[in-house]
C-alpha cells in the first residue's frame, strides 16, 4: 500500500536550519504533484509548498517564501523540504502530501513530523 513517511523534525532555535524528508513507497512517485502542509495548534492545517513531477515547478506560501526550499529526488522516492530562517510562528506538525494534480484535493499523507522554533 501507500507510504508516505516524514521525518526530520526537531526542536530549533529561532533563525536556525531544519531539512525535513518524506519517504515514499507503493506509488509511482514521479506521477505525483509532493506538497508540504502544516498544522499549528489550534489552527487548520495550511499550505506551505509543492513541487511539480519533474521538480520543474515549485509554489510556496507567502509565508515561507524565499526561506524554505522544496525539493525532490524521483530516483530515491524521496522529497525534502530545506527550512532556513526559522521563526516560531513555523512552529507545527509538518505534514507530507502527494496527489496527482495539485487541484485534486486529498492524496496521501504522511504522518507528519514536530518542528518546535524556540525563541
């Protein structure tokens, strides 16, 4: 079955560094649209970046903008998401998502990864 297993999470000091990855089995990885999502609590789970097929294409949240980088390796079934300038409203649950088309909502989840920003 699909797989999708996050991992890299920890507890950073705020303008420190974090690389999360998501590992992939079960699924031609190269045929899905890999997203990151995020869940702070109390708040719904929002949008932080994607990553086209081919990794030709990517589209991140304002939020994150020109501090986070996604990235993927097809030959690995791997996608990474490099954080950098951390802030402690990035503080959540960081969830790995693939779908086939990124309109199509749902897809497969992982089982999300801590990133704690002390400040």
């Amino acid at each position: 079955q699909v797989q999708l297993v996050d991992s890299g999470g920890a507890l950073v000091q705020a303008g420190g560094s974090l690389r999360l990855s998501c590992a992939a089995s079960g699924l031609t990885f190269s045929n899905y649209v890999l997203g990151w999502y995020r869940q702070a609590p109390g708040k719904e789970r929002e949008f932080v970046a994607r990553i086209n097929w081919n990794g030709g294409s990517t589209y991140y949240a304002d939020s994150v903008n020109a501090r986070f980088t996604i990235s993927r390796d097809n030959a690995k079934n791997m996608a990474y998401l490099q954080m950098n300038s951390l802030k402690p409203e990035d503080t959540a649950i960081y969830y790995c998502n693939a779908r086939p088309q990124f309109w199509v909502p749902g897809g497969y989840w992982g089982q999300g990864t801590q990133v704690t920003v002390s400040s």
